[in-house]
C-alpha cells in the first residue's frame, strides 16, 4: 500500500525529506473509514469538539481501503461504556448520552463537579416481574396490571394479616367491577376457613345482572342457613318489589330423591303475639304470579304441608289466597302439581273425618265468569257423589275434548232427563245408546258427523214418515234434462263409485225414448246418456226428457 508524499520538510542538519505524519489533518469533523490515504500514526484533529484521532491500522476488502482511527487517550478521559447487553458505548463529539426510559428510569444531571443522576420514574411502569424483598409502601394511587401473567397477594406460608381499605376515612373499594365476565372468588371451603360480610348503618346488597342465578349454600349443604334470626323487629321482603314481568318464588321444590322435607311457617308458640302469613296478598297489577309449595318431583319419601292443623278451641282461624285485588294478570294456585312416579295423592276438603259438622265448599262462586275445569282428558275418574241434588247452573260441558268415553246414568234405576224447555239441546260428536234413543218431539241434530247404525236398520214406522235430502247444485239429489240424448251436471262432491239412480220426470217433447245410462268425472261432473235399446253404443238424439237423480254412496 502507497501513499502520495507529503510537501518536503526542511531541517538545519538533515536537509530535505517528504512530510509523512509529522504535520496533522485539521478538520471540522472526525475522521471516518474512508479517510485511508495516510500513513499509520497520522494525526487527525477536530477542531469543532477538539478531540484528536490518530491511524491506527488499515485494511482491504475487495480493492476498497478502511481505515481504523482511534482517539488519542490524552484528549479525553472517558473511552467508552459498556452496557449490560455488552454493546460498547463509544463517544461521538466527545459526549455519551445517559438515556432514561420513559415511565421507568429518569436522568438528570449537574456539574462543578460533573454529575449524572438516575433515578425512577414517578409513574413507574416495570416492564417485566418487579421483586420487592422489603416492604413496598406507596403513598400515592397505584395501578397494578398482570399483562399475561397472574397477580398474587400473600400466597406465601406467612401467617401476617392482609388488609384492604382499613383507613379512617370512607372510600369506595372495587373488586372486579369492570363490564369484562371477571371471576370473583373469595374465602374457601377447606378446613375451618370462615367467610364475614360486614356492613353498618349503610345497606348491604347483593346486585348481579337481571338473568344471573344467585345461589346460598352447597349442593350437598348439611349445615344450617341462618336468614334473618335476629330476635328484633326484622321486616324481610321476598319478591316484594313491583312486579312487572312472571316470578316464582321455590319453597322445598327440588326433586327429593330420599328422605323428608319439612317447611315452618310461623310455626313457634305465639302466646299473645300476632302473626300474619301474607303470601301474594298485594294487588298484582300484571304478570303471572305462582306460589309452589312441595311442588317438585317426589319419587320417594314424605312430604307434608299442615295449615292451622292444631285443634282449634274457641279462635278464629283463616287461610287467605289470592285475596288480593288482581287487576290484571295471571294467578295461579297449583295443588298436586308435581310429578308424581309413584305413590298416592290425596287432597281432602272436609273429607271422610269431618262427620259432624256440615261445611261449604264454595269454588268459583263470585260474580266474575269464571272458568273452573276438574278432572284431565288422558286418565283418570271423576265421581260426584250425593244423597240430594247435584245442580248445575249455566253452560256446562261435559268431556268437550279428547277421547274419552262419557257416561251418564248408567249404573242407577232412575230416570236420565237430558235437554231443558227451549228443546235445544246439541250433541257434539258421537251419541251411543245402548237400548232406545227417542226424542219425542224435535230433531236429532248432527252438526258435522254421522248417524251410524253399525249393526241396526233405519225404519220410519208411521204412516207419512220419509226421507228428506237437500237437492241442488253440488248436491246429492237433483233434476236434470237431456239435449240431444245427453247432458253433463257439475258437481265437485262426487266420486267414482257413487251410485246414481236415475228417473224420468217428463217426455219434454222428446219423439223417441231411450235407457238412461251415466258415467262419472270423479269430483268435477257426471253425464246422464240416453241410449237406443238394441244399439246401446249409439245415443237416442231425439230424446229431450227431464229427469231427477238421487246419489248414494257405498261405505
């Protein structure tokens, strides 16, 4: 590697020699690895910072030339810093900076004499896990986030007590309170771990979304679940609100599988205090109000509701459902309501043991027009039972739906009166009689089904008696006259197979006469054809007569 000579020096001994490294390059900046056209050892001085560089060494890579300068130790007294991912920090102008890191660490700096401070920053972020072997004690808000990793508190062995928002001023305390689908879970129920919730004279409330499912105690809870024991004057509301939509209040409504459920209900000794048991005795403006008591599945097992079920010696006892004015809406009183697999249900109302006081039953009495439906349409009998008269006021009706067989009268000797004095009486469905069905005056009326006599004939015994039909259009009797031999009657209800009888009603000018023989369009017409006797393929066209029909169809 060659190197153009410097200008030619001049000594007083020596005489005259090229200039190599002995005069410096002057520049207003540092030297870089394209400034190789010198010797090794050139000096090199930036003039704008003052800091001298000298040649170091310099090398080839593919025909290009890079030099390596280096500062000159005496004109600075920091070289260079290390950083811990081993990165050399070098001085550019003679200056390393000491960058903080925003919200973590923050730099500041005095001189006389020169200082550099680092300190952390008042809102602190910490990028990853943050140690704390002392105690950490903030005096200002703090915001602590898991940033993909969980948060901890006291997980430790230590037994030190763990307290939140115990200071002397009020302040409100959230607990996973954002609108995400957070999972809060306090206490446990391992070993003799216990769970207080305490409140003052403020109000304590448990508030989730309208659709959630609130629940106290275990499936499988054998312990008490004390509510309101305290022995003051204790007002507690169980859907007491304004109802403005259906609510079902559950009592004992769990399927029980074994063992006995006993429900109390102001069931202490009340010796000269009042008690009042008041079950939906608001006035229930709209919705669907329901009280279910037992009403669950019972497969096996006892289960027993008593109502006033002590001996009654002088005072007045009352049993208020419903008693209430319902404006509007829908209540229900539901009995036996449950699926009963096995066993027997029975609801006595003045039953076999009241033998020696007469009692009234009165059951949709009031003026409203009610609707009061006994018995079911799939199983089951239905008996009334009295030594007087059983009436029965208004429309009554008896078996209106389903399949099921109704029976009236035939087990006694007496007379079964049917109909009243208007003579109006209507059977829907099917009427069997197992002797004689007379009515003495009046019609039998069938409105859309049949009279089938299944093993029996249709006699008309008196003198004068007969078949009545409508006939007309569509009908199944009629009248009709031939043009030409032959005419064509509409009529949608008839089918092929029908039988057709055919009479002549009048010549109607007709020249000759011929047999009359039909054939049918099933459901749109049928075509009445007189025929010439000995030639029955040809039509008698001189034959214009009119005639009636009568249609009967075969079963």
């Amino acid at each position: 590697m060659t190197f153009q000579p410097g200008a030619l020096l001049y000594t007083s001994n020596a005489g005259s020699k090229p200039e190599g490294v002995e005069v410096p390059v002057i520049q207003t900046r540092d030297p870089a690895t394209t400034d190789s056209n010198y010797p090794v050892g050139k000096i090199w001085i930036n003039s704008t910072d003052n800091t001298v560089w000298t040649l170091t060494s310099s090398s080839m890579s593919s025909g290009v030339v890079s030099a390596t300068w280096t500062t000159d130790a005496s004109s600075t007294d920091l070289q260079s810093l290390t950083t811990d991912d081993s990165t050399v920090v070098t001085p550019t102008g003679g200056t390393i900076v000491l960058a903080g890191t925003t919200n973590q660490i923050v730099t500041s700096g005095s001189n006389s004499p020169g200082k550099a401070t680092l300190a952390l920053s008042s809102t602190m972020v910490a990028p990853g896990s943050l140690t704390v072997t002392g105690l950490l004690t903030g005096d200002a808000g703090a915001t602590l986030k898991t940033a993909g990793t969980a948060m901890n508190i006291a997980t430790d062995n230590d037994t030190a007590t763990v307290t939140i928002g115990t200071g002397t001023s009020g302040r409100t305390i959230n607990i996973g309170t954002s609108a995400a689908a957070n999972l809060v879970t306090i206490g446990s129920t391992s070993g003799a771990s216990s769970l207080t919730l305490a409140a003052g004279s403020g109000n304590f409330a448990i508030t989730p979304d309208v659709a959630s499912t609130i629940t106290i105690g275990a499936a499988a809870q054998t312990g008490t679940i004390a509510i309101g024991t305290s022995t003051g004057a204790l007002t507690m509301d169980l859907l007491d609100g304004v109802a403005g939509a259906a609510q079902t209040l559950n009592v004992a409504s769990a399927a029980s599988a074994t063992g006995a459920q006993t429900v109390n209900v102001l069931n202490g000794a009340t010796p000269g205090a009042n008690q009042t048991l008041a079950v939906m005795a608001g006035v229930a403006s709209a919705g669907t109000q329901s009280v279910q008591i037992l009403g669950g599945a019972n497969s096996t097992g006892s289960q027993n509701v008593q109502i006033f079920n002590g001996a009654i010696a002088g005072a007045t006892e009352a049993v208020d459902i419903f008693s209430g004015t319902i404006a509007s809406g829908t209540a229900t009183f539901n009995l036996f309501n449950g699926n009963a697999t096995t066993g027997t249900l029975v609801a006595n109302i003045f039953g076999s043991v009241a033998a020696t006081t007469a009692g009234t039953v009165n059951i949709g009495t009031g003026a409203a027009a009610h609707v009061l439906n006994v018995g079911s349409a799939t199983a089951g009998n239905l008996s009334f039972t009295s030594a007087g008269t059983i009436a029965v006021v208004g429309t009554a009706h008896i078996n209106a739906s389903g399949s099921g067989v109704t029976t009236i009268g035939t087990g006694g000797t007496g007379a079964v009166n049917i109909g009243n004095a208007t003579g109006n009486t209507a059977v829907t469905g099917s009427l069997t009689a197992s002797t004689t069905l007379t009515a003495t005056s009046g019609a039998i009326t069938a409105t859309s089904g049949d009279f089938i006599a299944t093993n029996g004939n249709l006699q008309l015994q008196t003198l004068g008696n007969k078949i009545e039909i409508k006939a007309g259009v569509t009908g199944f009797a009629g009248t009709g006259t031939l043009t030409a031999g032959t005419v064509t009657i509409n009529n949608t209800n008839i089918a092929t197979g029908d039988i057709i009888i055919l009479t002549r009603t009048g010549i109607n000018g007709s020249t000759t006469l011929g047999e009359f023989t039909y054939t049918i369009s099933n459901g749109a017409s049928f075509t009445v054809t007189s025929v010439i006797l000995g030639t029955p393929g040809s039509t008698q066209t001189n034959d214009t007569s009119k005639f009636a029909y009568l249609i009967i169809r075969p079963l």
